[in-house]
C-alpha cells in the first residue's frame, strides 16, 4: 500500500513486521524517530512478543542484542555516529560470534567537531568490523533492505548493517509501499538460531582462541561473507519475485554501458548524481552513474565489471581516511588495477553540506576535462579562503587556538563573536 | 569415661559438618545430584578463591532452577582459566561476549527467554571485580535501574589478577598491586574513597543484594537459593582470595575469607530492596594485622619498622564498618 511516510516511520514499520523478539537501543539523532517510533508499538502491543530494553548505552544496547541472540531471539537495535563508536568492541564482538544481529545505522558525521548532520565517516570507520553494511538510497529502498537484512543475517549467521542517510533520508517524508505483514512473514521465515544458550543442549560459546585455531575462526568469517555475495544478489532477486520491486542487491548502474566517465557513490546522494548524469546526456555527455549497494562484502567483480569500459571514475564519498585519502577510492582502485582508468577521489557532503547540482555539475566539468588529479584527495566545495587563514594563524605559532572555533568567527556566524 | 563437648563445628572454622545436618540443609557440593558446572580440569590456580566461589555459587543456581540455566561471563580469569580452546569447563550454556559487557549481555538473554515465553530459564551474570565495579559498572547499574531478571554474581579478588595483579576500583588502601608497588612516599594503594558496589546495588533498590565469602560455602548457597526465589536485578558480592595476586599461601584461602569477615574488613549482609535484613556476625574479633600479615602486598607495612599510621588507619576501616553493620553481638539467626 502506498503511504505517504517519514523514512524513520517506514523503516520502524518494516522492522516490527520483521517480528524482532528484543529490540535493545539507545537514543541517538537522527536515529531516535526509528526506535521512539518502536517504542510505541511494543507498548501498545501492536509487535509482540518483543522485548524493548531501554539500556544506559550503545555498548549495551549491542550486548544486550549479543545476549538475546545467542539465546536464539531475533535482535535488533539502531544507532549513529558517536553511538556506533561506542558500540565498536561488541560490533567485533558480535560479527567474531557469528550472531544474526540486523541493526540500521542512520549515517551522522563523527566529531570533534561535534556534528549531527549527515556523512559516512561513522559507517565508514567500522567497515573492518565482519558486518555486513547495505546502503539504502531512498526510503523505500531503506524500508526493503531491513526485510532482506534479517533473511540474510540468518542464512548466514552473520550481522548486518543497514545504512540510510541521517535526516537526508531518516527525517524525509517520501511515498513509499509498504508491504503487508503476510507478505513479509512468507518471505522471511522464523528464525532457526545455528547456535544457541540452551539448558537442554549446553555450549559454550565465546572461548578463548590461541594461535592454534584463531586463524581458521577468522578465515570463516571472511568465507561467509564471501558468501554473502552469492546470497546477497539471490535474496534480492526473491524480493524482487515476492514485492514486485527491485531492491538491494550488490551495486547498481545507472547510464553506464556506454559510459566513459563513470560517477561511484553510496547512499542518497545518487538521486542527486543522476540528475546531474541526465542533463550530461542529454548534451551528448557519455557519463553514468554505479551505486555500490553493499560496501562489505565488497563486491569486487561487480565493479570492475560495471566500471572496466570507462576512461575515468568520479568517486564520491562521504567520508575520508584522514591522512590516506579516499576510501571507496582505494576500494575502487582495488576493483580496477591493472586497467588504465584515471580514478578521482572527491569527498563531499561533510557533516551534512549539501551535495548540490551546481557543485556536481562544476565537478564533473573538470573531470572530463581531467583538469582533477588522479590520486589526490579533492574535496567539493572547500572553502579555501577559510582554510588558508587558519593556516597562516598556525604559522604564527602559540596558543592560535581551537580550529573550529576560528573558522566559526571567521565566518562571522551569529553568536560567534568573542564576549 | 571423660566427657566431650558436643561440636557442630569443625574445629576452628565455625562451618558445621555436613553429616550433622538434615539431608534437605546439607551443602549442594555434597549431593550425588551436584550440577558440576564448573567441572574439574580447568586452568585455575591452587587455592583459587574464585574458582571456588563460581563452582559453589553455579551449583546452587542449578538446583534452584533445576538445571534451567544460562550464564553470562565477563573477560576475565574465570573465563580464561575455564575455557582454553578447546576445552571448556562449563556443564551449562555459557557464553562470553567482552570485559565491561556481562550484566547487557545477561540482560539480553533474559529478554529473549521473556519474548519466548521461558521464564522458566533463569539467567546468571558474573564477573570478577574489574568486570563488575570498573568497566562493567555502568552495564550493571543499567541493568539493576531497569530491574532485569538476572542474578548478577561478582567474584571480588580486589584487583586485575588476569592481567598480572593490577589495581582495581576494589583494591583496598595500602595494597601493594603491579601499578600500585610499595614505593614512593605512599607504598601500596592510595586511600581513595572506596567503591562498595554491594551498597551502590542497595541504592538502586533492587530486589536482592548480598555479600558472602568462600570460607562459608554454605552461607553462599543460601543466599543463591534465595536470590533464585526472586524475580527482577539480583546482586551477590563474594569475596574470594587470590593466592598468587595477594601473595598469600593456597592453604590460606579459606583462612584469609574467614578473617575478612571476623576483622570487619567485609562485612556479610543480606538486603531486599534497599534495606539491610540480615548480618553475618563477628564470631570472634580479629585485629586487621591478623589478616595482612599473611598476605605479601601488605609486607610493606611491616618488617623492624611496622607501619603503625596506614595499619591504625586500615583498623579504622574495619572499626566502622563494624559499627555501621552492626557486626558484633548475638546472632538474630543463620550466620
């Protein structure tokens, strides 16, 4: 049924119709309007049997879904940002356990500075942790991708990590279909715990693991995610039969057979790049656009496949290896060694700056005019002056002061004045 | 022929023999039907406290729940000690997730067997100090604020023995630890302000809140058996001597839990909801110095030159923690 929704609202309906068995959470913007949105239906009985625990933190929020899982309930819980850092020793913790946790994280920049409006750094940083992480790219795909997070999490016992853009997409009303509870329970079957804290069958689990066997352990966590870009595509496509729209899946492309200028991104900011990919072609522009989907498992084939025809590669991302560079950059690089593709690396949208059509199109300008250079970290919209003058304050050495608040007076925004 | 005293006891440890007591009071570990959950084997060292307290402490919970029972253990020795891949010691589900996360992760299994209609199950959390009154604290409370259906156990060994005897929150004042040596103007541990964690429970109201030592097993039982009588956040405080951390003797185990108590240093209490409602008394009054000098971190404060300020300032302690519980005087009851 088409419904007129906040993202937040979508997913939470998606989720009870999930039928998780815990939710444990702690409120973090802009993930709240998700789980207050839970709240309500565990208390007014509208999901149930479902236990909501209010815990005191992120960390326990993911130990106590560590818990319920292993015990053999369905769990879920959502955070952002500072919360996902917080979380970061039990995300390890549950992917080294193999625990089927599906959790959304509405993507918030990571501070200092302090900043709650959106970017990929908090997702970004906990790439390594053994979850799976699906990008959503509007709210109807962020409502679809939890349906598919629980049945992939239990087929392979592995968590899963769904990312939507913090209030770009968590705080956007938007039509969306919402399924029906019958269809989300034939599609998702009840949850066949493959390991379980149970008095009739007792097990240990979560032993110390020497030398002697802590590389195998590992090497089946990367094996099941391996797998995963077998299961990945397969439970799409089954959504796809059971809901009749496309969702998911591994990468996207978008213009691009022919394309020799190709734009990689993730997430929301891909409806913004088509626009700007559709005004190109329409000047005759061979330009596309490829959405990476899932991030990890990194689906190495599929982009190389979908980018190997193009001359150049536009990556942009949300989030940088502070120091490195970009880091869906380097991951594409991964994809396309050995061809002869110039890859850019551009990291925008930064603690939520809007990623606008004129910014893309001036970008892309100098792309196809390979006036960018090719592994140099580019960042769009960079006020230079700002930076400059901070760095001339560096120059004069002492107590210049903290970065931010210079930069804040130097923009002269209201209340920044010193007292 | 000369008459003989009658003794319920065994000789100077005041714990009455098993064989003297109806069947249904005897000790847990002395039935045919006895859990085992922590099995022999393990990795514990001689004269372990802990090893000890989790075996007594598990055993009773078994029977309480019969044999419904999950446990939820944080990093630790007793998690070392129990389960070197790939053996395990544990006769019951068991699962270890980090250090600071046990009470979130019993809090957790609690949820799921509420969701699934098996209450029957019951849930234990443990921890050593560290796991519990440092890193584990906020997970704790958390879990006590939201009264969840877990019994929480700590095995209180004051320090950081797994990583090599460092300072916990619960390393008493003066107390030679790897990160606390006995040197500089003030050797040993600093007098800070203390962290009671049984009276912080207290605070938050639950249920139930206990303490209890090794030297009185059956003390112990009892007060598991009735933390499993009672639903919601459940804490128990057990102290339990470390051999090789406290630089005290394997034999002495026992000895050291008991003179804990009789000096006042550890007061043994029982409370539900917040109010004190029973007190293990001091059968016989020791001087603190009885029990630090059996123990190496306190050898500092002794030698030709015996450090009479900080071991009056450690009796003081003990003196108002005597006061404050009420220790001395006649027992109302079981003690």
């Amino acid at each position: 049924m088409l419904e007129q929704l906040e993202g937040s609202q979508a997913v939470a309906h998606s989720i009870a119709m999930c039928r998780p068995e815990v939710i444990a959470a702690y409120p973090i913007s802009p993930q709240t309007h998700i789980v207050e949105a839970l709240s309500d239906k565990v208390r007014t009985g509208e999901l149930q049997p479902c236990e909501y625990l209010m815990v005191e933190s992120e960390f326990a929020a993911m130990s106590a879904c560590i818990g319920a899982s292993a015990a053999g309930a369905r769990a879920y819980t959502a955070t952002a940002s500072q919360g996902l850092l917080y979380m970061a020793e039990a995300l390890y913790n549950a992917s080294g356990l193999g625990l089927p946790i599906v959790m959304t994280l509405a993507n918030r920049a990571i501070g200092a500075p302090i900043n709650i409006w959106n970017d990929h750094s908090d997702s970004m940083s906990q790439r390594d942790s053994g979850w799976i992480q699906l990008y959503a790219e509007t709210n109807q795909e962020a409502l679809d991708l939890h349906i598919q997070a629980f049945r992939l999490a239990e087929e392979l016992s592995v968590p899963v990590m769904v990312c939507m853009d913090g209030f770009i997409l968590t705080h956007a009303y938007e039509q969306v279909d919402m399924p029906t509870p019958e269809q989300v329970d034939d599609y998702l079957p009840p949850f066949e715990p493959q390991q379980m804290l149970d008095p009739s069958a007792p097990l240990t689990i979560g032993a110390m693991v020497g030398p002697e066997a802590f590389t195998e352990v590992k090497y089946l966590m990367h094996a099941k995610q391996v797998a995963a870009l077998d299961a990945i595509p397969a439970i799409a496509d089954d959504f796809e039969q059971a809901f009749g729209r496309s969702s998911g899946g591994l990468i996207r492309s978008y213009r691009a057979e022919d394309a020799e200028t190709i734009v990689v991104a993730l997430g929301s900011v891909l409806g913004t790049i088509e626009d700007v990919v559709d005004e190109l072609r329409e000047q005759g522009v061979k330009i596309g656009a490829v959405a990476i989907k899932c991030f990890r498992p990194y689906p190495l084939e599929e982009v190389r496949d979908a980018l190997a025809g193009a001359e150049r590669i536009v990556v942009i991302e949300k989030a940088f290896a502070v120091g490195a560079g970009g880091i869906v950059g380097q991951n594409v690089r991964l994809a396309l060694s050995g061809l002869e593709s110039r890859v850019y690396d551009v990291v925008a949208g930064l603690g939520g700056r809007p990623i606008t059509k004129k910014s893309l199109r001036a970008l892309f300008a100098d792309a196809l005019g390979d006036r960018l250079e090719s592994g140099r970290l580019h960042f769009l919209d960079l006020k230079r002056d700002v930076v400059e003058r901070e760095l001339e304050r560096m120059q004069g050495g002492g107590r210049h002061g903290p970065h931010a608040e210079n930069i804040i007076r130097d923009l002269g925004i209201v209340g920044a004045e010193p007292h | 022929m000369a008459e003989q005293k009658l003794k319920g006891y065994q000789v100077g440890t005041f714990v009455v023999g098993n064989r003297l007591l109806e069947p249904e009071q005897r000790s847990v570990q002395a039935r045919m039907e006895r859990s085992n959950t922590l099995t022999s084997g393990h990795r514990a060292c001689r004269g372990c406290g802990e090893a000890l307290g989790a075996r007594y402490t598990l055993d009773a919970a078994m029977r309480a729940t019969d044999g419904k029972l999950i446990a939820a253990n944080a990093t630790g020795c007793l998690e070392v000690f129990s389960t070197p891949y790939p053996e395990s010691s544990w006769q019951l589900p068991w699962i270890h997730s980090l250090f600071g996360n046990a009470p979130a992760v019993a809090a957790g299994v609690a949820a799921a067997l509420k969701a699934k209609g098996r209450e029957d199950v019951r849930v234990v959390g443990q921890a050593g100090d560290g796991g519990t009154v440092d890193i584990g604290f906020a997970c704790l409370s958390g879990m006590f604020e939201r009264n969840d259906d877990v019994l929480f156990v700590c095995y209180d060994n004051e320090g950081y023995m797994n990583t090599g005897v460092q300072r916990s929150g619960a390393t008493p004042p003066a107390a030679r630890t790897a990160n606390t040596k006995p040197v500089g103007p003030e050797p040993g541990n600093v007098f800070g302000q203390g962290k009671n964690v049984p009276l912080i429970a207290m605070a938050h109201e639950i249920p139930y809140v206990a303490t209890a030592t090794v030297a009185e097993p059956r003390d112990l039982e009892q007060k598991v058996e009735r933390a499993m009588e009672l639903r919601g956040a459940r804490y128990i405080h057990v102290f339990v001597p470390c051999p090789l951390g406290w630089g005290a003797a394997s034999e002495d185990t026992i000895l050291l839990a008991r003179l804990v108590k009789e000096t006042g240093l550890f007061p043994v209490f029982e409370a539900e909801h917040g109010e004190v409602v029973s007190v293990s008394k001091i059968r016989r009054r020791v001087e603190v110095v009885e029990y630090l000098k059996l123990q190496r971190r306190y050898a500092h404060l002794f030698g030709p030159e015996p450090n009479t300020d900080v071991i009056a300032r450690l009796q003081a302690g003990a003196d108002r923690n005597i006061e404050r519980f009420g220790l001395l005087g006649e027992s109302g009851g079981e003690g």
